[in-house]
C-alpha cells in the first residue's frame, strides 16, 4: 500500500499518495476522513466474480 501524506498549500490542503498528488480539498479534516476511507477500501478482499455476470453491461462501440 502507498503512503499517504496531506499537504497544506495556501488554503487549501493536498492528498498525496507517495510524491503524487491526487486530490485537492478545502479542510484538513475531510482530507483525512478520504485518506481513511481510501485506506479501509484498499484492505478489503475484491468479491468473488466467479461465474458472476458484470452489473453493468458495455456494448462494443462502432466502427465505422
């Protein structure tokens, strides 16, 4: 898993995930909350699509 850092810059604070940076907000406070949330999803198993049709269908786009 990366590391995630928050990086203040001016008034607003920036989400990094190494020396990247993804994602820009307004408060320290919500940067944290979304580095949190990201966190928990990354650490939790993909379900199983064993013989599981994809919920959303993609039509194949045409050529023309």
């Amino acid at each position: 898993m990366r590391k995630y850092s928050i990086v203040r810059i001016g008034s607003e604070y920036v989400v990094q995930a190494g020396k990247t940076s993804i994602l820009k907000v307004s408060s320290r406070r919500q940067a944290a909350k979304l580095v949190t949330d990201a966190a928990e999803l990354l650490q939790q198993e993909p379900a199983s699509s064993e013989g599981e049709e994809p919920s959303i269908g993609r039509e194949a786009p045409e050529v023309s």
